[in-house]
C-alpha cells in the first residue's frame, strides 16, 4: 500500500449574513464640519447629521431693541412715578406689556427657533410651526421614506408685462412628496447680474438635502444671458438697453 499523505482539513466557509437593507439617508456628507448657506432672511445650517434652516442672526438687532425699549418703559415707571401723569404711567405700563414678552420670544426664536428641520438620527425632515413666534412645533413632518425629489425652481426665464426680465430672479428650494404635493424649503433672491450665484447657492442646499435623505435631485440652472448679467441680446452679441424718459 502506499503512504498515505497527510490530509489538511480545510475551513468550511461560513454561509454569508445576508446584509441589512441600506437606510436611506446613509450617504456620508461631505467633510469639513458646519456649512452655512444664506437664504432669502434665513441661513440653512448643514451638519453631518441635521440641516436647520434659522433666522439670520442679524434679526436678533429688532427684539434687541425692543427689550430695550420695555426695559426704559419700565425704568421710567420706577423712577419717576410720583411725577408722571396717570395716563403717562398707564401708557408706559402697556408698552412694557406687550413688548417686554414679545422681545423675548422673539430673542429665543433667533437664537433656539428653527423654521426646517431634517436628522439623519430621525430619518424625517420637519417644518416648524412657529408657536409663538417660537418655531418648535412640528406643522408638517415627512418621513424619508415619502420623499420623491428635491428641486430647484426659479422665475428666471419669466418677464414682465412688457416682455423684459425680471430684475431680481427668486429660487425656491422645494421638497415633493410621493403624492407630488411641493413644500418649501427655502428661497434665494438676488440680483439678475448675481443668479449664477443665487442659483448655486440654492442648489447647494437642495444637493445637501437628497444626500441625507437618499433622494433625486433636479438642480437649477441658469441662461447664458442671467450669467452675462444683462438682457437679452441682439444678433451681434450687444445687449439692449431701453431708454427712460
């Protein structure tokens, strides 16, 4: 008989896990921590895991000042109410009132208020109703899941009555659900010489928005002459420019 040869007993390979279904929203966002895009008297807020649309900080400047002002009101009524009249006493004490509370919803909706919001954690974008002047509760919330796009619009290739573009060329970035019904989420105004900015800008935050949620995007874009930042042109490549009496 011949030698028998040694037998190595090899591993049996493990039948594969069948892998979990990918989430959606699963698509990594770009490095380089918190971006911020400005909107039409809003900023959208993009971070790994959320993107906030929320007032410009500049808009804390008007409760500021009427905080202000409630505290004057009441200061004027401490210090000199053995000298005001009745009805100036009165007067004051209203004010303070009605501005006093309505300053401080308004500082803590600039500063803590969101008007969109969407979590990767959630998996759902939200719009905030406003409670208040708050912006915490949720008007509108829709699952990842009943997103069909998001898109770009604009009225840059509208004209005017007297068949001349518009001078300020708006762009809404708008979330369609399944069933095609359109929620805004932002809007971008600028210049006709500045849409090719205004347009990517707002294509930025729509390019954001289907990457967490997993979805298609329709970006906008902009006309040759809204890039050239004038009217439409003649056969030789001059703009027109109407003459005002």
């Amino acid at each position: 008989m011949g030698r028998l040869g040694r037998v190595t007993a090899r591993p049996t390979p493990s039948t594969p896990t069948p892998a979990e279904p990918p989430v959606r929203g699963a698509v990594e966002p770009a490095r380089g921590g918190t971006e911020r895009v400005s909107l039409h008297r809003a900023v959208a807020v993009i971070r790994p895991e959320s993107i906030a649309v929320r007032p410009l900080r500049a808009s804390l400047v008007v409760p500021l000042v009427q905080g202000l002002l409630a505290a004057g009101a009441v200061w004027l009524i401490a210090a000199f109410m053995d000298r005001l009249a009745l009805w100036a006493l009165g007067a004051l004490l209203v004010f303070a009132l009605i501005a006093g509370p309505t300053a401080v919803l308004g500082l803590v909706y600039n500063v803590a208020g969101t008007s969109f919001l969407m979590e990767r954690r959630k998996q759902s974008a939200r719009w905030q109703q406003g409670f208040l002047g708050l912006g915490l509760g949720t008007h509108e919330l829709v699952p990842f899941w009943r997103i069909a796009r998001f898109e770009v619009r604009s009225d840059a290739a509208d004209r005017l009555s007297g068949g001349d573009v518009q001078d300020v060329v708006r762009w809404e970035v708008r979330l369609v659900k399944e069933s095609g019904r359109a929620l805004t989420v932002g809007t971008v105004l600028a210049a006709r010489p500045l849409a090719a900015e205004g347009a990517r800008r707002a294509n930025r935050v729509a390019e954001a928005l289907g990457a967490m949620a997993g979805t298609a995007v329709e970006r906008a874009t902009v006309p040759p002459e809204d890039e050239a930042g004038g009217g439409p042109a003649d056969g030789d490549g001059r703009r027109r420019y109407r003459r005002l009496a």
